[in-house]
C-alpha cells in the first residue's frame, strides 16, 4: 500500500519499544527501529517476520549525537517519509545522590535526556512535511519523587518540561507532542532492575498499584499510538501517567 506513515522508535529492539512497533506494524505502519546491536536488531526483524518495506533496523547509540542525526537520516532514505517518533530508548537505575560519580550522571542524561532531544531536532524537518507526532517516554519518576531515583527522576522530569515546551514550539507547524509517563513495565528493564536489587520482588512492586499489577509493555505501546493517531489530533503538551492509579496515591 502506497504511502503507509513512518515511525520512528528508538529503543525498538525492546521493551516498549519493541511493543509498540509489533503494534504499527500490525495496524500498516512501517517503522524504523532505533537499537545500540546490530544482532540484536537483525533477530528482532527475522522475529517480526517482516521485510524492509515494513521494517528497518538501524544501529545507533542515542548518547551520541552524530549518531541520532544519522538514524534520522538514514530512516528518512530508506522509506522516503517520516511521520511520527517515539523516543523509548532509556537507562535505568536505583541509587543514592551520594554514591553516584559525575561519569554515571552523565551518562544517564546523555541516554535518557540528550538523546531524546537530538532525535527530535533532527526529525523536525521531515515531521514539518507530514505534520507529524512525537510521543517521548517520561517516568512516575518524573512526575513525584521516588528514593535512590534521583538522577533518574531528573532525567525523567526534564523529558516531561521538554516535551510540553516543545509541543508549543511546534504547535505552528501542525506537529504534536506527548509525554507518555509509565510505572513499571514488564519489560528485559525491569527484570535487570529486580536482579539488581534483590530485596525487590514482583510481589512487593505490586503492592504499590492501586490496581495491584504491574503495567505490560503492549498497554504502554497501546497508549503511545493512540497519542500518534488522528484520533489524539486535539491532545498536545500532555503528560500521561499510565501508571494503573500509582501516581494517584
């Protein structure tokens, strides 16, 4: 089918991600899939069972900002379009201000901060064309404060001050922006957070939801496209917690 909208994922080769591009992929979208290894991206595709008019895999590390504006690029060649971005590329991790080093600092931004914002500076120009959405991925974290999440809440936070920000920036342009705020997923993140931090269990995450589970990763990725669709044509600026009533307390 000639002219199927474009969406770029970063973090496409897992997690959210990787939901949410199972998701367009099923709905007719093609997409373009964002992920640090290239074998990894490479089994996800065969997985998918998909060929390279539907999806395509690009190796890139969003920390590094050359490498944002070549995906971007390179998305853009391979299917002439794009029409929306879903930054869900992010690190995580649980510890106290005084233990962490300016390098750790730093490299939790540079994921989870600066590589959002680069891959939307660069996908602009082609999201003017289509008029296109962007749904960033934001935290519980970034909404209220959470012990040993410090540094991550404040990457978290400043994604949500961004995208709110931006969407007034690109608001002439008919470009909307959202900020999708989850709880915890079940997702390979979540189960590195566990294995981690043994005093953690699924059980004791649990206790915590008003809803007494834990989010999948498909809800999240149900949610992001809705925000994409013209059936969220009226909502931009927003911040979203899909939280199952977390943030509610």
């Amino acid at each position: 089918m000639e002219n199927k909208k474009t969406i770029v994922i970063s973090g496409g080769t897992s997690g959210i991600g990787l939901a949410t591009a199972k998701l367009l992929i099923a709905e007719g979208y093609q997409v373009v899939l964002i992920g640090r290894n290239k074998e990894k991206g490479e089994a996800v595709l065969a997985q998918l069972e998909v060929n390279s008019t539907q999806a395509y895999f690009i190796a890139a590390d969003v920390s590094k900002d050359e490498q944002c504006y070549s995906a971007i690029e390179k998305g853009f060649l391979h299917f002439g379009r794009i029409d929306g971005l879903v930054t869900a590329a992010g690190q995580y991790r649980e510890q106290l201000l005084q233990h962490e080093t300016p390098e750790q600092i730093q490299q939790l931004f540079a994921v989870n901060v600066w590589g959002t914002i680069s891959l939307c500076q660069y996908a602009l120009p082609y999201l003017r064309r289509s008029g296109g959405a962007i749904v960033t991925l934001g935290s519980d974290a970034g909404l209220q404060g959470n012990v040993a999440c410090s540094i991550y809440g404040a990457t978290k936070g400043a994604i949500v001050s961004f995208s709110k920000s931006y969407a007034l920036e690109v608001a002439p342009y008919g470009i909307r922006v959202n900020c999708v705020c989850p709880g915890d997923v079940e997702t390979p993140l979540l189960t590195k957070q566990l294995k981690d931090n043994v005093h953690i269990t699924m059980a004791s995450l649990r206790e915590h939801y008003p809803l007494y589970r834990i989010a999948k990763a498909e809800e999240i990725g149900h949610t992001i496209i809705f925000l994409l669709s013209e059936k969220a044509s009226f909502i931009t600026g927003a911040a979203i917690p899909v939280d199952g009533g977390l943030t509610s307390w």
